[in-house]
C-alpha cells in the first residue's frame, strides 16, 4: 500500500490574510487533521481545547484542538485542527478532506471530489 501526500493551503478563519502551504500526509483513517502547533501558532491559531486521541498502536495521547480554514484547489472548508507536537507527523484527516468535499481513492492512492448525496 502507498503513501499519499499533498499540499494544502491552511488559513487562520478569523483573519484570512494569514495562510501557510502544508505538506501532509493523507490518512482517511484518522478523524482530525495533525499540524505542527509552531505553525498554528505562527497563523495566529489559537487552541480552543484539549482532546484525547487513541492512536493505531492503542497509546493514548492528549493534544489541544483549534480550528482552521483549509484550500485545496478552488474548495474551501473548515474543520478542527489538532495542535502537533514534536515528533507528530502533519496528517490530513477524513473530517478535512469532508468539509472540501474531497475524498482519498484508495485505488488511485488521490484526491477526488466527494460525490454528495442527500
């Protein structure tokens, strides 16, 4: 299985003239997005609170929880974002890639627009 990887614009909601490209990881698998908290910060994105996280090998962790703006192409979308410390790997979560209506192939190893359906 591969690793798929990508670039996405990240947006601090409250003042939009504040953004960074991030390099993440894909990971359909997880529910928030992981971005170092140095570069949630230098966006002026502040925690909002504290969450437990349960990762793929059982270790609980804690980690402060925000939420930004994300771009990807021409879609913009919001979603919580999880403040990284070190060692933590930036991920883009399935709650990310929902709120850009944009979805992870697993065939492929890309990212496709969702097919939305009510």
């Amino acid at each position: 299985m591969g690793l798929t990887h990508t670039k996405i614009k990240v947006i601090n909601p409250a003042d939009s003239t504040k953004y960074k490209d991030v390099d993440f990881l894909v990971d359909s698998g997880a529910f928030y997005s992981f971005i170092n908290a140095k570069t949630l910060r230098e966006l002026g994105i502040r925690p909002e609170s504290t969450r437990e996280f349960i990762l793929a090998n059982g270790k609980r962790i804690a980690r402060k929880v925000g939420s930004a703006k994300f771009k990807f192409r021409r879609k913009i979308g919001a979603a919580p974002v999880v403040f990284g410390q070190n060692g933590d790997e930036n991920l883009l979560g399935a709650t990310t890639l929902e709120s850009l209506g944009l979805m992870l192939n697993p065939l492929k190893r890309e990212i496709d627009e969702l097919q939305l359906r009510l």
